[in-house]
C-alpha cells in the first residue's frame, strides 16, 4: 500500500529531532545547508511524498503530524457501509489498511465526451490501427483468457448532426 503523505506540522523542529531518520523516509526539501538542518516545519510541510506502510508507520513512530492525500487524478472516498463511518472525519492510515477508505481514479474529462462506442473483438495490430486513424481512442483493453489478441473498447466524439 503506498499513500500521497503531507506534512502537517507547525512551528520550529524539536531540538533533538532525528533529522538523518526523518530524511531516510522524506528527501524532499530537507536538506543540510552550510551543515545546518532547517528550522522551521515550513521548509518540508510544503510538499507530498508518496510512501508506502513501512515509512507512514515509523513518522507515527517519530510523532510526525501527517495528512492523507489523494494521489493526482482521484479522490479518496470513505465507504459509508463500514462500521465506524464518520464522513467528515479525515481518513486514516487504518481507514485504508481495514479497506473503510480507498481511493478512486476520476477519469479524464475527455472521457465524459465520448458520444460513440464500440468494441473490437480479436483484434489484430493493423485492425486496431485503421480504427484508430479513423478518430477511435482506446478506453480499455480486456486481456483475453486463451485467445492470441485482446478486445478492444473503442470510443470516439462525433458531432451530433
């Protein structure tokens, strides 16, 4: 499992603040200059990181204040038919491990404007090519089970006329 990480702390380092484990698990921004770690939270809450459970588990370790992003181009949804359901609580790190949060990817606005669609059974390389010259895009390949080539799901814009 790996999560979009922020830092939400505030405020100035503590005096004995393990810089080097902290950089271990979270190289952007902090780093020495003139052999003198940064000060102030600011300097690292600024950005995300993409960590994974290991790394998330030891910043709670360190006490590190953090926040769950979602990952570009989805949203992370709480699922409303698990116990212990509160939408407005922030998730967390056991809302995703027991599986009340996941994310989910939005598709691109592209997508929405696909007026005609088709599918492309047995589709050889040159088949697939001419469709795609003609204004077709894929929007999924379904692998096959014991056929050479895969389906296609073509989908195109045209103009209502």
């Amino acid at each position: 499992m790996q999560l979009n990480i922020s830092i939400s702390e505030y405020g100035e380092f503590p005096e004995d603040f393990d810089f080097e484990a902290f950089q271990a698990i979270w190289p952007k921004n902090l780093q020495a200059r003139e052999g003198e770690w940064p000060k102030h939270w600011y300097e690292v809450s600024n950005t995300t990181q993409r960590l994974n459970g290991d790394e998330i588990q030891t910043l709670s370790e360190m006490g590190i204040k953090f926040e769950i992003k979602p990952f570009p181009g989805s949203m992370i949804v709480k699922m409303k038919d698990r116990a212990g359901y509160e939408p407005y609580q922030k998730p967390t790190i056991q809302n995703f491990q027991t599986g009340q949060a996941v994310q989910i990817s939005i598709p691109d606005i592209g997508l929405l404007h696909m007026n005609d669609v088709m599918v492309l059974d047995d589709a050889c390389t040159d088949n697939l090519q001419d469709h795609l010259n003609d204004g077709w895009r894929i929007l999924a390949v379904c692998p096959p089970n014991a056929a050479r080539r895969p389906d296609y799901i073509l989908g195109r814009t045209t103009r209502n006329e």
